[in-house]
C-alpha cells in the first residue's frame, strides 16, 4: 500500500498515525508540506527512517519550500514521474490527513 502525506508533521498528527498501521510491504509518500520530515536532524526523520518502509519525497514540494540539499540521504526524492509510477505500483493507497 502506498501512504501519501501532505501536512507537516509539526501540524497534524497524520504522520504519527500513518506509522501507526503501517506494514513492511508499505511505501511512503511525503507531500506539500509533509516533506519538512525528511530533512535532517529533526524529530520526525529519525522516526520515519525507523519504520521499515521505503520513505519517497517529490522533489517539487522540496524545492518550493527552500529545502534543497537538506533531506536525509536515507529517502529518495522522486520527481512528478516517478510519483505517477508509485501510483501504478500500488493498487492500494490511502491519503492520510
């Protein structure tokens, strides 16, 4: 299943409790303002990286909030191409609020 955010984790508790029902089969996928979690030394990337899952990042919503070169090396930062092939890989999504 594919597990798309799009609000900060500072904000709402989306993030929290996305990792709450993940499983090892799932993926993530940080959004708008959900990709401040994957940058470095903050309270968030180090759960994230703890998970288990295959953590992705759109390079977009990075690059519009001034946040090049600052994620950790452990996520991928995919660009609107390989968001539509994440889509195609998993029959199953869930768009977490």
């Amino acid at each position: 299943m594919l597990h798309t955010i799009s609000t900060s984790p500072f904000q709402t508790q989306a993030l929290q409790r996305c990792l709450r029902y993940i499983s090892q089969d799932d993926e993530i996928l940080l959004v708008q303002d959900a990709v401040i979690a994957g940058i470095e030394k903050n309270t968030w990337c180090e759960s994230i990286k703890d998970s288990g899952v295959k953590i992705y990042l759109l390079a977009a919503d990075i690059a519009a909030r001034g946040l090049s070169g600052k994620v950790n090396d452990a996520f991928e930062v995919i660009d609107f191409e390989g968001f539509v092939a994440l889509t195609v890989k998993h029959e199953t999504q869930m768009k977490w609020a």
